[in-house]
C-alpha cells in the first residue's frame, strides 16, 4: 500500500501570497496521490470573523462591513498576486465572492437572531478556512500540480456541539474513505480545511479554536496514514516559550504522552485534542517550520528521546482564576465536592484542576477567567441548603497561571520537587496551588500570573533546558 502522508499548515504559514506559494513549494515536493493538506485560516482571518460575528450582535450588520472590507482587500491581493491565467483568475474570484455572499447571509441571521447562536457563530467563523482551500489548491494549480479542495463538512461528522464539536471517528472514516481516495488514486492532491465538520444533519460546526492540528490527526486515523506534519512558524516543541526563554531550544523527540500535556498546558504550537487520533494507530507526529524546511523540527511519538526519565520543557497556561470553597457546612467531604461539580457541570464550565482538603471541606478549583464569576456563583447557590451555609465563604482570586514541568516518568525523579520549589523560593514566588502524583508526565503548581516569566526563566536554568540530552 502506498505511504501517505497528512500535512497542515498553520495561518501563520498562510498569512500572504508569498507565504501561500511557499507552502505551494514544499508541497510540491511531495508526490499527487501521497499527501493530503490541511489548512488554516490566513493569518488574522479567524479573529476578524469573530470580531464581525460580535459586532454584528451588538449592533447589526452594517458594524460588520469594515471587518468584511479588510477580508475582501486581503484575498484580493492574493488572487492578484498568484501567477494565475485570465480564466483561473477569474474563477476563484468568483468562488470567494460566493463565499462573502454567505457570510453576509449569516450575519443577516445574526442579526435577526433567527437561529442558535452557537451554530450561527460556526458558520460564521468558518468562512476562513473555506476561503484558505481555495487559495491554496489555485496556488498549487499555478504550479502545475494537480489539487482540488475540499470543505472538511463533507469529511468529517461531528456530534452537535456547537463550537466545541466532537468527531464521530466511525462515521467520518467512511465519509473520508469515499471521498479522498478516488481523489489520491486519481493523483491529485485534496486541500482540506481545518477546523471545521459537520453533523449528520449537515449542519458545520468547528472543532475548538486552534483545531486544525485535530483535523490533520483525524484524517491521518481515518485514512490509515503513514505520518503527519504539522507546518507552523517554529522549528518544533521548544523547551519554553522561545518569547520568554530566548535561549530556549527545539526538542528532537516527544512522547505522545508529553506532546499532550504541554498542548495541554498552554504550549502553542499543537491543539490540546491533536494526538488522541494517532495515538490508537501509532501515527507520528512531525513539527516543522515552514520557513526552515530542512531544520529537522521535533518527532512525537510512542516514545520520546530519552531512554531515563527526564524534564522535557516548562510551560504555562494563563487565564485562570482560582476559586477557593471554604467551610460548606454539615455535608460530608464527598457530598461537598459533589455540589461543586454538578454546579459546573450545570453550566458547562471546565475545571482545569481541583485540590480538595477532607479535614475541613475547603476545596480549591481553577477555570477560565471569563467564567469564573459565573462558576463562583453557581457554587454558592446550590450550597444555601445546607445546614451551615452561612459558614461557606466562596472566593475568586484573578490573575493566576498554572506552570506544568514535562517529562516522561519525571514522578519517579528523587528531588523534583526539591529543586522545582528552591528554584521558586529563590525568586521569591509562592506556589498557590500543588498538582503532583496524579500524572507521570507533570508536576504542575498555581502561581500569580504577574510571577510566571521569573518562574519560568528559574525553572529552565535549574533542570538546565538549553542543554537538552538527546
């Protein structure tokens, strides 16, 4: 069976024409019938679609139509700066004016309210990925290689949660199956968005911010893939984030596991959902940078590069607030922390994580920052039941960041912790919160947000990061 190959491109690797007819380039070097693309949105189009999506909310279509005037002056200078001839020229014009035509359809919807917001908000969004297919496969075209693209609704069922959709993998093998490969045996090259499914309903929907790394994991499960490459604007996983650690250097090689928590922990370069796919098939994961294709980026896969367990990187997830519960009354230590989540859970609100004192029912949770009054709220309305409410005292604190330390097998390090809390107690910063045991891949900690450069810069010096043992 011939190896095939997924690969995504990032809207950072997208942004303008000469960046597209890079991407054009290194897929040039691949062979029609053994690739198959997944883009992003261009640079900056996903944050001018939600901007038009709220201010049409707020104030009607016509607050929208600067934000659609810069979409239409960004495309067209792309179309006319791809070496396209009369007719292909005039042709994807006319797809991407069909594609505004929609849009503004939608916005109509928002602003008459006609349906779900949550599914208005989807269809609104998508509209840069949608565009993104066709600038790219025309590029590719220009260079004479076959391409054709693809809306990912067409590919990929998802369940109907709007926004934050779930793939049905079954369902969307069999989609995927009896639409690309006719399209790879005929040796032409599918240009798919990211992003974005549909339910069985066909309704779209999208896979949470950020998602086209997921796409490309998706499609490499349900076509049996050999690998994928994820395309981006960095030479692969770095040990911190290069903007805080200038020092900091690209990892060789990560475990599934690692690559994991450090997506899921605020590392940038992959969406937190990415390596469930390939995981169940042993596909690996390539980070590479489009702009240094020969830099050899970072492998994920089964196992990383270290034969002995390790510390890999240091990053941090920001935008928390931590709510302390303190004293909730007659109700047992169980019962306690059972309010508290069927609260959340009643509004759909995330825990990132959650420590809990039996001895005197205190419990401390960190979320999101945007819900954090809400979920504060709702905690302290379902707990007026109870006996000795009036001693429950519910508190927001802002500002706070979680740093996670990554490594396969680090819990069994003697003196991780040790040297993880000298090198804060030498900066001078409190850990607010602990997380450590749980997983064997982190030990992770809440501090203040204002603390997190220090912690970082001290924590890559302490395990010495710049001098990565590959």
């Amino acid at each position: 069976m011939q190896r095939l190959e997924i690969m995504k491109f990032g809207g950072s690797s997208l942004a303008d024409t000469a960046r597209i007819e890079g991407a054009a380039t290194i897929i040039a070097g691949y062979t029609p019938g053994k690739v198959v693309v997944v883009v992003s949105a261009m640079g900056g189009v996903t944050d001018t679609l939600i901007a038009a999506f709220h201010k049409t909310r707020e104030h009607g279509v016509k607050a929208a139509h600067p934000y659609l005037s810069d979409l239409r002056d960004k495309y067209a200078a792309v179309i006319d700066g791809l070496p396209l001839d009369e007719a292909a020229t005039t042709e994807l014009r006319q797809h991407i004016d069909t594609l505004e035509s929609a849009l503004q359809s939608d916005l109509q919807d928002v602003e008459a309210m006609d349906f779900d917001d949550k599914r208005l908000y989807d269809r609104v969004v998508s509209y840069g990925e949608r565009a993104s297919v066709l600038l790219v496969a025309a590029a590719l075209q220009a260079q004479g290689i076959p391409a054709v693209s693809i809306e990912a609704s067409e590919l990929i069922v998802t369940n109907a949660r709007f926004g934050d959709a779930e793939p049905i993998l079954g369902a969307s093998r069999q989609k995927l199956q009896g639409v690309l490969t006719p399209i790879l045996e005929d040796a032409i090259i599918p240009v798919v968005t990211g992003f974005i499914g549909a339910t069985v309903h066909g309704e779209i929907t999208t896979l949470g911010r950020g998602a086209s790394d997921y796409t490309s994991t998706i499609l490499a499960f349900c076509l049996d893939a050999d690998k994928v490459t994820i395309w981006t604007d960095v030479t692969g996983v770095m040990t911190a984030d290069p903007r805080v650690i200038h020092d900091a250097q690209t990892i060789s090689a990560l475990s599934y596991e690692e690559a994991a928590e450090l997506s899921f922990y605020g590392a940038k370069v992959l969406h937190p959902m990415t390596m469930l796919p390939v995981v169940q098939k042993n596909i690996p994961v390539y980070i590479k940078n489009t702009f240094e294709p020969a830099a050899k980026g970072t492998k994920i896969a089964a196992r990383g590069s270290s034969k002995t367990a390790t510390v890999k990187a240091v990053t941090t997830l920001r935008g928390l607030s931590m709510i302390t519960i303190r004293g909730a009354g007659a109700t047992s230590a169980l019962q306690h922390l059972a309010k508290i989540i069927d609260a959340l859970l009643e509004k759909n609100i995330e825990i990132i994580t959650l420590q809990q004192s039996s001895s005197d029912h205190n419990t401390v949770i960190l979320v999101r920052s945007y819900v954090a009054d809400e979920a504060a709220n709702s905690i302290a309305k379902l707990m007026i039941d109870d006996v000795a409410a009036e001693h429950s005292v519910v508190r927001v604190v802002p500002d706070v960041s979680i740093v996670a330390v990554v490594g396969d097998g680090i819990h069994a390090l003697p003196g991780l912790a040790g040297q993880v809390f000298s090198s804060l107690a030498v900066s001078g910063i409190e850990a607010m919160m602990i997380a450590y045991g749980s997983s064997k891949h982190n030990l992770t900690f809440a501090i203040k947000t204002a603390d997190e450069h220090n912690a970082i810069r001290g924590l890559h010096q302490a395990f010495q990061l710049v001098a990565e043992d590959t």
